[in-house]
C-alpha cells in the first residue's frame, strides 16, 4: 500500500513550481488564484483558460451530494478525448488535479508540455493502460513524488503532522463529446471516471457556475473553498 503523502498546500506559487519541474513550460501559462466567481472580475482573467482547480470541503451534504450522483449515473462521460488517473495514493489529490490539468492541454502548439518532459513520457506511458495499470504506474514513478515533496515544502504553512484531511481537490477542463459539443469535464480521481458537468459555452463563467450550484451552495456555511486556474499570463 502506498504511503501517504504531504497534501499539497493550494497555492499558484507551489503549483508552479511541481508544474514546470515536470514540464510546463515558463510562459504562456501560468496558475493563478480566483479570488472570486462574480462574471465581471471572471472577464479580467487572461485567456486561454485552460483549466481551473476546486478545492472543497469533502464532508457533510456536499460529500453526500456528490456520492449520490456517483450512484446514480449522473454525468458519466464515455472518456474519450480525456486523459484521466484514479487516485491511490493518500492526500495526493493536489498532484492528481495537476495532473488532470497539465495532461489534457494539446499535444502541441503554444499551450503543450515539453515534448521531452517527464510529464509527457509519463502520459504517452499512461495512456495504453488500463485504469488500475495507470495508477500503479503513477505509483511506482518516483519522480512524481520527488516533485510533490519538493512543492509541499515551498509553500507558506507548516506541514502538517495530521495527514488525514477532508479536503479535496478536482479539476475542470473543456472538451468535445462524441457529438462534437463542448462540455465542462469535472476531473476527480476520486470518482470512477471522467464526469460531464455540462455545455460549455463559455468555459470560465459556465464552470463558475457548477462551482456555485454544485459546490458552495451544497456545502451550506462551510466556506473551505480555494480556486486555482491554469491559464495565459498576466500582463505586467
């Protein structure tokens, strides 16, 4: 069994840095916190948004909610054209949210990984595999963990000597359907698989809108939310 991990504080410095480490490259993207969901400072975000990660209380309702959906079939994407890992190792669902962000960005062009980094090998290594391959090949990738350790120490709180959290992070990405239409994937390995949350007609605003409805208003007064997006670089 896999030991558990130092959570990864939910911070753009420490995700940037895990990130370029395996293969980001330094522009032109980068991640940055969202301080808010109202849809006239969403519009300030610079573009492309490529991703955008949640961290939410996984407890109470909100955690029953989302155990409901899961039992029920709700949303179940098919999986094709998305890259997804289930997660096996404890409190690494900040890197396996990275992960979900960094390994469905294009193959190529301005926005795509470095071709020789270790995040691509691993993803061209991945994706032949089956679910529970896929997570043990996670498992047995040191530098993985090498990178998570290293970003866990940069950030600004103490580690902590409780690992046991219940809190949980998921990623929100595009992608086409079977029908060529553009949806919001939630992205939780967590979960058994990719998880359709909707048309996507404008990625930012519409995903600030399953966060609202989905999310904070399900979770009642517990406010431990934090928001992260991988997206163009802020102009200086």
């Amino acid at each position: 069994m896999s030991s558990k991990w130092v959570p990864l504080e939910a911070s753009p410095d420490v995700f940037n840095q895990w990130s370029r480490t395996l293969g980001l490259p330094s522009s032109p993207l980068s991640f940055q916190d969202l301080w808010s969901l109202d849809p006239e400072f969403l519009s300030f975000t610079p573009k492309p948004i490529k991703a955008v990660l949640l961290l939410f209380p996984s407890r109470g309702a909100l955690h029953d909610a989302r155990e409901q959906e899961e039992v029920s079939g709700e949303g179940k994407w098919d999986g094709k054209g998305v890259w997804w890992i289930k997660q096996t190792i404890p409190n690494a669902c900040g890197s396996i949210g990275l992960l979900h962000a960094l390994l469905n960005l294009p193959d190529s062009g301005p926005y795509a990984l470095k071709a020789d980094s270790p995040l691509v090998k691993f993803k061209q290594a991945s994706i032949p595999l089956n679910t529970v391959d896929r997570a043990k090949l996670l498992d047995e990738s040191t530098f993985f963990s090498e990178a998570h350790t290293s970003a866990a120490q940069t950030g600004q709180s103490a580690v902590p000597t409780d690992l046991d959290i219940d809190t949980h992070f998921i990623a929100f990405i595009e992608a086409e359907n079977e029908n060529g239409e553009k949806r919001i994937v939630e992205l939780d390995g967590g979960r058994e698989g990719p998880f359709d949350r909707g048309a996507s007609n404008d990625f930012l605003l519409d995903t600030a809108k399953v966060v609202q409805e989905k999310y904070f208003d399900r979770a009642g007064d517990d406010v431990n939310f934090n928001m992260i997006v991988l997206a163009g670089e802020p102009e200086e």
